[in-house]
C-alpha cells in the first residue's frame, strides 16, 4: 500500500465544495482542511504507483477550484497501533 500526502491550494471562496469533491474519490481516505499555506490536506492510499498519477494528476487536480497541489509520498506508516503492539512483544 502506498500512502501518499497531498498538501492542496483552492480557490478560498470553494474549500467545502472542493474538499467533499476530493474526499468522493477513490484512493482518498480522508480530506482536511487546515490552517496555513495550503488550504486541505489528502491522504491518498493505493497499492501502486501507477494509481497515483491516475488519482492525483488524473482525477483530483483537475477539481474546479484545485489550484496546485504538493504531494509527499510516505516511506512508512508509524501510528499508536503499531508502537503498541512493538512495545507488547515478549512481554508475557
């Protein structure tokens, strides 16, 4: 599974709009909107890279209202979850 992070720019006027555009599409886990620079973040998950370009250049940036985006793709995932369970091991 890739994970990848999409820092979004929209039209200011459009973030609600764009963002529910966003979040319907296959690929996306979830969609916030955020202070800063950018105006909504994207997780994008898929199992290759090739999905990638279909999600994001093919069918998210091309969303009324997207002006650019910035996309950072994870080499690995770290959650509570998993730092539990490391910690859990031998413990018995």
């Amino acid at each position: 599974m890739i994970t990848s992070i999409v820092l979004i720019k929209t039209s200011v006027d459009r973030v609600p709009e764009v963002a529910e555009r966003i979040a319907a599409l296959d690929g996306v886990s979830e969609v916030y909107s955020v202070t800063g620079p950018h105006d909504l973040i994207a997780m994008v998950r898929v199992r290759n890279h090739d999905e990638l370009a279909e999600v994001i250049p093919g069918r998210l940036s091309k969303i009324p209202g997207v002006e650019s985006t910035e996309t950072h793709i994870a080499f690995r995932t770290y959650s509570q979850h998993d730092l539990e369970a490391a910690f859990a091991i031998g413990l018995e």
